[in-house]
C-alpha cells in the first residue's frame, strides 16, 4: 500500500510519499511510476482540484468524485441550489456577497439563524448564532474581515434547523449507491455541545435514533433524490456522498454534502463492516454496485477525537505524544495531526491529533474502553471531550 502525504501513523502500514495532497501533477506521477492499480482520494482539496480526473485521463482507476462532483462539497451555495431545484428537504436559505444585503435579510429572520460560508473551510465555516448580534459578527467576520478566505467570499443564511443530527455515509456509482450504517458526530469543541464548531470532536455508530422505519424515509426523501439528481445534472459520480441530516420535527432534512469520508464518522463506521471496505469501494469504481449486499456486524463503535488544547483557535505543535505499545482487543488509535521529530519522537503537527476508535457489542462498553484508552495517551497538551456518544446512553 502506498500512501501520499501520509502521517507518523500510518507510516507503520503503508509506504509513504512526500507528495502534498493538492499537487495532483505529482500525485498521478506516483501513481503512474508505481504502477498503483487503484487509488482512492480522501481530502477534500484534490478532489476539488480534479485529481480524480486526472487519475481516470491517465488510466488508472480511482475511487473519488470529478471536480464536478466534489464542486458539492466546495460550494455550499452550489448544493443548496440543486436541493431546491431538485424539492430535496433542506432549510430556507438566502445567498450573499455583499455585507448589507445580508444584514437587511437577517433583519427579516429570527435567531437561532445559521450563517455559512460557501467554500471549503476545513469543517469549521459555520456559525449557529444564537442572537441576531451574533449572526451580524459572523457575517462581517466572513464577508469583511476575510476569516475564511475565498471560502467565505460568498455566504448562506440558513434558517436553523432544530432536532438530532446524524451522518449518513453512502458510497455512489453513478446512480446506484450503497449506505453505510448510521453514525452521530459531536461538532463543538466543549463537552454538553458548548462552544465553537470543529472539523469533529467524536462520532459513535449506530446512531439509535435512526430507527429502520426512520432510514427508510432518509433514503426515500433524501438519498434517492441526491443521486438522482447528481446524476440528472450530468454529474458521474463516484465516490462517497457523505449526507449531513437534522432530523426534524417535519422529517429529516439536508445541512450539508461532503463528497468524501467524513472525519471522525468513518472512524466509527467502517470498523462495523465485515464486508471489506476496499472491495466495496472496488466495485464503486467499476460500477458495479447495482445489487451489492453489504454487511454489516452488530456491533457498537466509538471514535473520540483527542486535539491539541486551544485547537480550534490558536494551538502549539511540535509536543511529544506517547501512545501504549500494546492496545486493548477492539481499540485502535488511529492518526491525524502527527509527525515525527528530527530525532525520531512522535509529536503533534495538527489540531486534530488523534481518533480513539472502540469497537464492543454495546456503546457503553465500547465508550469506556475509548476513555481509558484516552487517559493512556500521554501528551502534555491532549484535550477531549468528556461525553461522546453521551445522548445516546442517556436513553439506554
């Protein structure tokens, strides 16, 4: 297995490649002199760059979205348009690029109000104001100020959606697709739901509230209608529609596309599947999804995300981390923001460090065995949260 860029983890399984994520001339160079018979696009950057593209141009197979399919993850007024079009369930929206169109319209809703940048924004270019103040401080922050770049040249104001999230992954050949088991993420930084939106703070699947009756209506309501229309815009898509859903009062409804494996969702996810995710992302490629039978374990699972403290402001790197040699049965740590110093030490280089995933035939077994998983990482600026997976086990 060859991986580019790689981190300090997966290093250990996987020779890795000094070819940065959005070079996708030097990546389809790698593929092409390593003779690699398959590749599959993670970030979200090279996708929206047209690596996949690039990829099937050369011949060489890849799992991943065109540019014009990843363009639903790279412009959130782009998906909320073909939601409209296409009468998929989603909250009333206003589109802007200039300050005082949209302070008169926020001026024509009620707080809680959702202001989002339309570009890529690494998970954290959304706001749930809860006062009209604030949504004012969110506009200004994105449309003067510049927080997010490009990204934020162009905003969404979203009315809120109020109910239970949950994540639903499904992997998409052209118009046939494959869901994956449901999951729930936690989105802010503090423990009770407080604090600013990240990239992630932990997931557990499955996420109980999304009964069989409830995910018959998601797919009917939500997942069909996606792919339909990806598909009746011109759109070839193949690769994983991972689908944000607040689940209503009024029934489930789209808060956002992303067009690649969700961060921390799939940690929680794939550990379920005793089909082989490969495979499954094989038969994607060669579209060869019509009638697959996915299976999938009973079993319970849990990432928890461990950052660097401050993170998702300002954090510190370069802090030395130590993980046990030998992990318990059904616990894996699996890295993100790692590298290894000069001497070799394993050290911080992210604001998400690592994903704590625990697999168990209950959540609560699963949940502890994460936890203390947690406490026997060593690293002087960890930070976690406390109550992953915490609303589900307050209804067992």
């Amino acid at each position: 297995m060859l991986c580019a860029p790689g981190n300090a983890g997966i290093a250990a399984d996987a020779e890795c490649f000094a070819v940065k994520a959005d070079d996708v001339s030097g990546i389809v160079g790698l593929a092409r002199s390593e003779n690699a018979e398959f590749v599959v696009v993670g970030p979200e950057a090279p996708l929206v760059l047209g690596l996949a593209d690039e990829l099937a141009e050369a011949g060489i197979p890849v799992y991943g979205p065109s540019a014009r399919g990843a363009r639903l993850e790279a412009s959130k007024t782009y998906t909320k348009r073909l939601l409209f079009k296409h009468g998929i369930p989603t909250a009333a929206a206003g589109f802007f690029s200039e300050t005082r169109a949209a302070l008169a319209y926020l001026r024509t809703r009620q707080a809680p109000i959702v202001v989002k940048a339309d570009g890529l924004a690494a998970g954290k270019g959304v706001v749930v104001a809860r006062t009209l103040a604030e949504a004012e401080s969110a506009v200004r922050d994105m449309l003067d100020d510049g927080k997010f770049g490009a990204g934020g040249r162009h905003i969404l104001i979203e009315d809120c959606l109020e109910g239970e999230e949950t994540s639903i992954l499904v992997v998409v050949s052209g118009w046939e697709y494959v869901i994956l088991p449901s999951s729930q993420d936690h989105k802010r930084i503090g423990d009770g739901d407080k604090g600013p939106n990240t990239g992630g703070m932990g997931a557990y699947s499955p996420a109980e509230v999304v009964t069989p009756a409830l995910m018959e209506t998601i797919d009917r309501t939500i997942v069909r209608p996606s792919v339909d229309a990806i598909a009746a815009e011109g759109i070839d898509f193949c690769g994983t529609l991972f689908i944000g859903i607040m689940l209503t009062a009024d029934g489930p409804k789209v808060l956002e596309f992303n067009t690649r494996f969700g961060d921390p969702e799939t940690q929680a996810v794939l550990p379920r599947l005793a089909t082989d995710p490969l495979h499954l992302l094989w038969a994607a490629a060669r579209g060869a999804l019509g009638g697959y039978q996915l299976q999938v374990r009973p079993d319970c699972a849990i990432c928890v995300v461990i950052s660097a403290r401050g993170y998702p402001g300002h954090y510190a790197t370069g802090d030395a981390i130590e993980i046990p040699a030998a992990l318990p049965p059904g616990v894996a740590v699996l890295h993100a923001g790692t590298a290894r110093d000069p001497a070799g030490q394993l050290v911080t280089a992210g604001g998400r460090v690592l994903g704590v995933t625990a697999v168990a035939a209950s959540l609560s077994e699963a949940a502890a065995m994460a936890y203390d998983a947690c406490e026997s990482v060593r690293c002087s600026s960890k930070y976690y949260r406390r109550d992953i997976g915490g609303r589900q086990l307050r209804r067992l």
